[in-house]
C-alpha cells in the first residue's frame, strides 16, 4: 500500500499544461528528478491531466523497478477505468467547468451560469463502479437534483438535468434578487444561498415582516409573518387583511409592501434601535386565497392571525482558516 504525498500545482493556462508549475515534498521531489529525463524525454503534453497521469505511470513504475520497501515508498494507483470514463465525460462537460478535482479523481466540483448571470456549483462524487454507479451530487438548490441517471452519459445526464432545474428557479431567484437589492434583509445573512426562498426584511423599528416565496408562483402573495411587539405588528396585520387583494403580479414584492401596507420597508437599520424582548409573530398565509408557499406550521392557529412571545437571543461565530506552509521544491513545465 502506498501513501499519499502532498503536491501543489499552479496552472496559468488550465487546462493547458504551459507554464504549469508542481511543488512537492522531499521524499516525491527526489524520485521526480530520478525520472525527469523520461517525463520529458520526446513528449509535449497538451493538458495538465495528460502530464499528471504520465507522471503518475512513471513514478510508479520507478518505484516498482526498484522494490521499494517500507511503509510510505509507494504512490496510490489511479482507478484506471474510473479515469477513463470520466477523462472522457468531463472532455464533453468541458474542462473550463471544472474548478476542483480530488487526488483520486472520485471528488470534482463543476460550475456554471444561468441566465441571469448567476454564478451555480455543484459538487459530484464518484464511487469505484462509475460510470455504472450513480455518482452522488450536492449543489445550492431549494431542492434536491432530480434527474434520470444514464450509465453511457455518466455525469454528463446529471449536468443537464441540474441545468434545466437552474433554468426553472430563474423567476424565483430574480423575485428575490429584487428584494435583496431594494430592502434591508435581516436574515439570511448576506449573500444568501440560493437554497434560501425566505427572507425577513426589516418594516420599520422594531418591526420585520418574514416572506416565504413560492417555488410555482413566485410573484403571488408569499407567505407573511409579521415580527415585533403586538401594538406595533397588529395595525400591520389589519392593513394587510383589508389590502391583501390588491396585490398585484406585476409589481414586485417590495413595491406591493408599500400599496398594501402604505409604508416603505427599510433600506438602513435605525441609528439608535430599541431592544427587542419580545417577538410576536402574525401569520397572514390562512387569509390568502392566492397560491402560497407549502410549509408546516407549528402552530394549531395557522388559519386565524396569532401571537407568540419568546426569548430573542443571537450568537456569532468566528471562524478562523488555517493556513499551509509552502512547499519546498519545485519544477515547471514549458
């Protein structure tokens, strides 16, 4: 069994091999140099990965030339028809969509646009009987990739079908993309996800209004609670009773706030906030005759206007990223 080694590749021109530079440890540095001669030797490599992989068969069969023995003299064997199969399907995908690629090859992030400009990735891992496993996919979705796997296609069906589902939520990520640039979002915390269809927004002092957009009918009446102290959401929620009809599909939801509840949402928070103790939720969504968001409510009085009172509490988190010494040789390839 082998073991792994830590190397650091910089690819000016990926996936062109020009310029590419490889820095590694000691013990893989001095078996590169014993093989230099036959890693350059006659050959001009088009792309990194076609260096990679002769480097690869080189080195391993240095190693097993000269029977080297002891716990860390080896380098892990690439599956070789796991490789070839997605060598290939990733050639079709194109490498420009590739931005992360695991030692093994088994671990890839792909990226691309919508129509809106939108920048998408999506994180594919493939297991040892790729292409005739179903790789497992995760990307910033509000739900989960539905696609048909097709073992001859490989990762390239799942590309398409995660494609078309990024084409279908362009209606609802521009609804809420408005909302973001015209109103003041509490929560999610920006930038936020994609996944993410609820936003509160803050109304006035003390008083923020949670929208959950809907995923068929994202320019319909979303879902409204109101937050803050009753004496102050409760005129709200009359206002939004008597005025909820005229909502209107053609504006947007931050220009539908100002008509219902005749007043501007937020763009700053308040120079000197009061703390808010209490927190009093009315839920509007039982009122609606409009297409609202699906979601499970924990309260029994969903369908009638209702209050609650709890602690308001908040943390932060800190978090701090290591950093990687660099590594001592180098070589470049020209």
């Amino acid at each position: 069994m082998g073991v792994d080694h830590e190397v650091y590749i910089s690819t000016p021109h990926f996936p062109s091999a020009v310029g590419l530079t490889l820095s590694t440890d000691c013990h893989l540095t001095s078996l590169i140099t014993a093989c230099h001669s036959h890693l350059l030797q006659g050959k001009i490599y088009q792309t990194v990965l076609e260096f990679l992989l002769k480097l690869q068969q080189i080195c391993s069969s240095h190693i097993n030339s000269v029977d080297c023995k002891g716990e860390g003299e080896g380098l892990a064997v690439l599956n070789k028809p796991l490789f070839d199969s997605l060598l290939m399907h990733l050639d079709t995908i194109g490498w420009s969509r590739v931005s992360q690629v695991s030692s093994d090859f088994t671990v890839f992030s792909l990226t691309t646009r919508d129509e809106g400009g939108r920048t998408h990735i999506m994180k594919v891992k493939v297991g040892t009987g790729y292409p005739q496993e179903q790789p497992e996919v995760e990307a910033d979705l509000p739900n989960n990739i539905t696609f048909s796997y097709n073992p001859s296609e490989g990762v390239v069906s799942v590309v398409d079908a995660w494609e078309k589902q990024l084409c279908a939520m362009q209606d609802v990520w521009q609804v809420l993309d408005e909302l973001d640039s015209s109103a003041l979002v509490l929560d999610p915390p920006a930038p936020p996800p994609r996944r993410a269809i609820t936003r509160r927004i803050l109304l006035e002092n003390q008083v923020s209004v949670q929208l959950s957009v809907s995923l068929q009918h994202p320019r319909c009446f979303p879902q409204c609670h109101l937050l803050g102290p009753s004496r102050l959401t409760s005129p709200l929620a009359a206002m939004l009773l008597q005025n909820f009809q005229d909502w209107d599909l053609e504006r947007s939801i931050k220009a539908n706030l100002e008509t219902i509840l005749d007043r501007m949402p937020c763009l700053t928070l308040p120079v000197t906030p009061a703390p808010i103790l209490i927190i009093s939720s009315v839920c509007m969504s039982g009122y609606v005759d409009k297409p609202t968001v699906d979601t499970v409510s924990t309260s029994s009085l969903e369908s009638v206007p209702f209050v609650e009172s709890s602690s308001c509490a908040s943390c932060q988190l800190n978090l701090t990223q290591g950093s990687r010494a660099p590594l001592p040789m180098e070589w470049r390839v020209h």
